[in-house]
C-alpha cells in the first residue's frame, strides 16, 4: 500500500505535553487520531476522511485540514 503524503506537517503533542510529532501522512495522521480518548465531531470527519483518503476517494490535502481541524478542537495542536 502506498503511503499518502501531505504539506506541511501538521505538528501534534504527543504523549508527553513537550513532545510533539511532525504528521505528514495520512497514514500516519490516522495512528494518531487512534490514540485520541477525546473524540469530537471534528475526530470524527477526520477519521472519516483518512479512510476516503486511503481509498483514492479523496485527496491527502483533504485529509490534512481534516486532521488539523480535530487536533485543533482536542488541544493537541502543537505552535510550530
């Protein structure tokens, strides 16, 4: 399976509160939301997008503002 890349990296906190994790994938941006316990409608469009995005329904750009999106509404964005 091909990985499906994006730009930029969307910069999320990891599980330490200083430790952040540079996201450029689809692939990627869905292990993360995964490990998420607080999952809004935000979480949800994501998750949703990855899979279209992991099936050539959509593009990894569509993906990318999705999971920036739900890692705004979570907090766990990271100020690059």
């Amino acid at each position: 399976m091909a990985t499906h890349w994006f730009y930029p990296p969307v910069p999320v906190r990891t599980d330490g509160a200083s430790m952040t994790r540079k996201v450029n994938n689809v692939e990627a941006a869905g292990q993360e939301l995964m490990k998420w316990t607080k999952r809004g409608p935000k979480w949800n469009q994501a998750v949703r997008v990855c899979i279209a995005c992991i099936s050539d329904e959509m593009e990894p750009e569509e993906a990318r503002k999705a999971f920036l999106a739900a890692a705004e509404e979570k907090g766990m964005l990271f100020p690059d």
